[in-house]
C-alpha cells in the first residue's frame, strides 16, 4: 500500500503551545514512516521560526519553506535560518495540488 503524502502548514509563533504540537506531530509522522512529509509551510505567525530556532524544524530533515510576505513583516533585519526556503502563496498551493493531505496547523 502506498503511503500518503502529507504537508503541514504552522500558523502559529514559536512559543504557542500550537507550534509545539505541529513539531510532534511532524516527529511523529517523520519517525514512524507512516506517511510521507513532503514540506512544512510557515505562515502569518508561523514565519517567526524562520527566524526563532526555539524549535528544531531543520532536524526533521524535510523540506521548510517560510512565506516571503509574512518573513518580511516580521523579521524586520534578523537572519533567517537558511534551513528555509523563502517563497511565495504560489508553494501554498502546490502543496495542496502534490500532496494526498495537508493539515493546517495554529
């Protein structure tokens, strides 16, 4: 049987309780192989661990983009973690149209 595709997008800031459980459930989904995670979207809020590296999104070893438009009202000069990749809506909708599942998250 074929594993399912996933994608998670994070909404949420670094230090919300929402961003914790997106990280485990990436972990989780990462560790078990039961699913394949394609890529994490970090959007609005979810920019800021682009920047923050409360949380260690580089060693789930998947692909991290970060939102352009939400990175540049938020980091304002700070260096971004060059573990993510900067892009645009248009990744947004890629991993909706690639991906069996994407699970909105914060």
């Amino acid at each position: 049987m074929k594993k399912q595709a996933l994608a998670l997008v994070v909404q949420s800031a670094p230090n919300q309780s929402s961003s914790l459980s997106a990280f485990r459930l990436a972990q989780t989904i990462v560790s078990e192989n039961t699913a394949t995670l394609c890529g994490i979207f970090f959007y609005g809020e979810g920019a800021y661990h682009a920047i923050d590296a409360t949380l260690d999104w580089r060693a789930l070893q998947v692909n991290l983009a970060v939102c352009v438009a939400s990175l540049e009202r938020r980091a304002k000069e700070k260096p971004v973690d060059n573990a993510f990749n900067i892009v645009g809506l248009g990744y947004l909708a890629q991993l909706y149209q690639q991906n069996d599942k994407v699970i909105v998250l914060g």
